[in-house]
C-alpha cells in the first residue's frame, strides 16, 4: 500500500518548472513520474496547469503541487499501487473537470505515472516487464530526428520534424549506430555550407535552410555520406504539425512563401512522398482539417504511415473515430495529452484493435526520465520517437533501450520495419 506521496517541483530540458511526484509503498518500494511538456500542443490535450504572473515566464507549478498535497496526496495513501485503473479513474473523478484543467494534467500524469512505477518496483519487475504482462514483447523502433523546426526552432522552417527511421536495422542497437552516422553526416554538411548553428529544442541540428525541400535534400544527401542507400536502409519521416502553420483548410508557408488550401498542401506532401524516400508523415494537416486529413489518407492508399498527433491528442474516443472517418493509419502516443496511465493504455489498445500501427512519444519539454521506452516495449508499442541524437535527456531514452536490449532476461527482439503502418 502507498504510505507517502511527495510533490516537488523539478526543471525540465528547456529549463522551465515541472510537477514531479514520488511515491513510496509502505515495503519501501517506490516510484518517481515527471510530467513532459509539449510546445506544439493539440487544442483536445489534457490542460497544464501553470501559475501565470511573472515567475519562470508564468510557468511556475506552485499551484498543481498544491493541488496534489491537498487532494492528491490523502487520496492515494492506504491504496494498493497495482489498482492502476482503480486509482486512475479517482484521479480523473477527484480532478472532475473533461480537460484535466481544475488540479491540472502535469498533476495528473506525474501522479499516475509515479503510481505505475510504484507498483513496478513493489512487483520487484522493471517496468517494461510488469506492463508486458507475460507477453513476449520485442525493443520498438526508433523515429529520430535530424532537423528540428517548426515550434521548435524559432519557426526557421514551417515543418516541425524532419527524422529518420532505420528501416535496415535488425536490432535497436543498429538502429542507434545507423541514426549517429546519419546525425553526424548531416552535421558535416551544415558545418561545410557555413550553416552550422547550434541545436533545436529536441536536439536536432538547427535548419538553417531556404526552402523545407532543401531540408528533405540535405537529409537524402546525409543518409548517402553516412554509407546508407535511402529508403532501403535509412528513410525519412516528417512531423509535419500542420497545426502550428494553418487552421480552417489554409495553410502558410512562410519559407516557401506559399499560401495553400488544404487540396494544395495534400499535393504538395503526396509530391514529397514521390520525390523522397518518406515512409512516414505525422500531422500532414491542421487538427481541425478532419476531411483533408481523410483526404489525404485515401490519396497515400497505405503507401506511407499517416500519424495523427494533435488531431488525436492519445484519445481512444478520437481514434475510434478517426478510423469510422477513414483518417490516418497510426496513432501518435503522449501520456501527458491524455492525463493518466489508464487513458494512455486505453487509446493505445484502441489503435492496436483498429490496425493501427502506435508510436509512443516523449515531449519537446523532456527530463531524464525514461519511463517512455518502458512503455513502449511493454505494451508493444512498435515504434518511439523522442527528439535526435544529441542531449541527455534525449540520449537518456536511446540508452536506457541498449540496456533492455543487453540485459539477460530483456524483451523478445526487436519490432523492425515491419512496426511502419503503410507498405513502402
Ligand atoms: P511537442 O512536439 O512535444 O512540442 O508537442 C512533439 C510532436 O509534435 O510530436
Ligand atoms: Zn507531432
């Protein structure tokens, strides 16, 4: 049973306050969550709560501590940390508003999170395996990014994530290895054009670039210079948030200087999709563009793997949904847009029984945690995306994968190519 529940306030990888909960059982086993945070959030996420006023830019999280001291706190302690679902659904009930906004999500998910954890180490299992159940569940792969933009690089480019999928790699270790040299190549051919400037929030090279197709040719060109064949070994998946750059079926492109209907934007992806070697694209139009979101699964005919991030914010109901409209073919997965554990499992579960391939995701607001690769492997998720390949607490989550995959007793393998929704 929970005896204490601590609540502090600790700072995540952009410097900025975040709500982190421990949990300690009554055999002294515990557990930490730390809520991420999002800077490209979807309208239907669970709702942060933040101080507002001057302090830490108005983010400080005094008020959702508050929140877990006072109400949190007494409602967990003499329960069993295994009623994950128990506890979930009183968390939900204690918060009592749809969006999480009256003790907060940051509140919620670390809570719910740290709960998960508690219950993990009572079983004295790693958390990957106390989720997994018995089942045999194989290491998920790997989605990196090389360019970061959009939201997170000052909007230098309109397209958020410009990554790479190692489609070549038979092990999550290989994937890695093939992801540095790609990350390394690209590095060398920024610093050789004089456009080396630093990182973006995820750790991806800033894309200092013209046009967001020279983005995608001198991500084609750095798979060659690391040795890769495009598309074979190494292909490119994009983020590309439509929400951030176009709302009500219009679309800007600042760089591009191109203003575009929702038909316009679609053409001009399904374009790329030709071009380039894409076996993957997340948020191709705004979060409320549902028609051209299903227009443009129906065009891609399962080719590529179409990801809903904003449009289904981790909701089971919004994935069932979008499935009965005919949009997208994989579902983005952010226990923080949902706001606990159960909900995360539940609009994960969901998109498993549709057919629809599932990513686990970190934030751009991260920290050293690592309960995202536990989950992903656990409930065989398939695929993981969190940022590139530079910044501990994006390296915190590579690594902590390595380890699964050295260690006696680990998961069954790795999910590979096979994991991509779409056929490319
Ligand atoms: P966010 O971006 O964490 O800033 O929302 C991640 C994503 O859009 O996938
Ligand atoms: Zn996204």
């Amino acid at each position: 049973t929970i005896e204490q529940v601590l609540a502090r306030r600790v700072w995540d990888s952009r410097g900025r306050p975040t709500v982190e909960v421990e949990i300690v059982n009554a055999d002294g086993s515990s557990g930490i969550g730390i809520a991420p945070a999002g800077a490209s959030r979807g309208r239907h996420e669970a709702v942060e709560l933040r101080d507002g006023g001057e302090r830490f830019g108005g983010r400080d999280v005094q008020e959702a501590l508050r929140g877990i001291e006072r109400e949190i706190a007494p409602a967990l302690r003499g329960r069993d940390a295994a009623d994950q679902e128990g506890i979930d659904r009183m968390l939900i009930a204690l918060d009592g508003t749809p969006d999480k906004s009256r003790l907060g999500g940051n509140a919620l998910i670390a809570s719910s999170l740290a709960v998960l954890h508690a219950a993990a180490a009572h079983a004295r299992q790693p958390l990957w395996r106390h989720l997994a159940q018995g089942r045999e569940v194989p290491l998920p792969l790997p989605q990196i990014q090389i360019f970061g933009g959009g939201a997170h690089a000052g909007r230098r480019v309109d397209i958020q994530d410009f990554m790479v999928i190692a489609t070549g790699a038979t092990r999550f270790s290989q994937a890695l290895e093939m992801t540095a040299e790609v990350y390394r190549a690209a590095g060398e051919l920024m610093a050789g054009r004089d456009a080396l400037a630093g990182v973006a929030d995820e750790g991806g090279w800033w894309p200092d670039f013209a046009r967001n197709e020279d983005a995608l040719d001198t991500l084609v060109a750095a798979i060659e210079r690391a040795g890769f064949t495009p598309g074979d070994e190494v292909a490119i998946a994009l983020d590309i948030a439509a929400s951030e750059f176009g709302a009500g079926g219009r679309y800007r492109l600042a760089l591009d200087q191109a203003e575009l209907d929702s038909d316009g934007l679609c053409e001009r992806l399904l374009r790329w999709i030709e071009r380039y070697p894409i076996v993957s694209i997340e948020d191709p139009l705004a979060e409320d563009d549902e028609a051209g979101l299903v227009a443009f699964t129906r065009a891609v005919g399962g080719r590529v793997q179409v990801v809903g991030d904003d449009y289904l914010v981790t909701n089971a109901q919004r994935v069932r949904a979008a499935a009965q409209a005919g949009a997208c073919n994989c579902v983005l997965v952010k226990p923080n847009q949902a706001g606990t554990v159960s909900e995360t499992r539940a609009a994960l579960e969901a998109a498993q029984s549709l057919g629809y391939g599932t990513i686990m995701s970190a934030r751009s607001g991260e920290t050293e945690d690592v309960a995202i690769v536990h989950l992903a492997t656990g409930w065989n998720a398939g695929q993981l995306k969190v940022g590139s390949f530079a910044r501990s607490e994006r390296m915190a989550k590579w690594n902590e994968g390595v380890r699964l995959e050295t260690r006696p007793g680990g998961p069954a393998g790795f999910a590979g190519r096979a994991a991509l929704a779409g056929r490319r």
